[in-house]
C-alpha cells in the first residue's frame, strides 16, 4: 500500500515506535475508506495510536482532536497533488474549514495523556 501523506507506514506518525504498526485510513466509513485506499490517504500508526484509549478509534470524546488532526493531513496532501474542488466532490466535507490544527501539538497532547510525558523522534 502506498501512502502521499508519508513515506513510511511501518512507523507509527504518533508515538514513533516501529512495532505493531497497522495502516490507517485517515477517511474513514465505508466510502470513505474505499476513497482513502484509492487516493492513498493512509498513515501508520501502532496499536495504541489507533485503537487505544487516546487513539484515533478510541475515546470519541477526547479533547486530543487526532482524528480531526489526520483528516486534515490527508486533506492537504489530496489537494497539494489534486485541488479543492475534486477534494469536495469526492469527500464532500472540508475539514480545513473548522480551523486548521497543529498536527505536532495534537500529537504531543496524545503521548501526554498516554504516557505523561512527551515522547521525542
């Protein structure tokens, strides 16, 4: 699987770590996973970063943003390659709108909550 968000799937894009690293759609739902897949919107992220407590599937009321955070990455590579408008018309949703997030900052609030401490890569 190839990604135009990073070069390496086999690192996790949040907490660095290479083991159990697991492809993530940054689109999700099931068209939206389907579009995610053909436009490479993908990420990797270990298991924790994915499916735990502070992960992007975990706690759907986190004040972390991670999943709002990838959205916007995987928005702003589709347009860099692609453009706005064919952005909108296959996702139909404009996540930049809401104000654009600190995807460092986000990530940083994630490995606090998770570990108490920031983890550097």
């Amino acid at each position: 699987m190839k990604s135009i968000i990073t070069k390496d799937l086999k690192t996790c894009a949040v907490c660095g770590t290479t083991q159990g690293v697991e492809v993530h759609h940054c689109i999700h739902g099931t068209s939206g996973r389907k579009l995610a897949t053909q436009y490479h919107l993908v990420i990797g992220l270990c298991s924790e970063c994915h499916r735990g407590t502070y992960g992007v599937h975990g706690n759907k009321e986190d004040i972390t943003h991670l999943d709002l955070a990838l959205k916007q990455k995987a928005q702003k590579a589709f347009e860099k390659k692609f453009n706005h408008e064919r952005w909108m018309e296959l996702f139909m949703k404009d996540y930049l709108a809401v104000g654009v997030l600190d995807f460092e900052e986000v990530k940083n609030k994630v490995l606090l909550m998770r570990c108490g401490h920031e983890i550097s890569q």
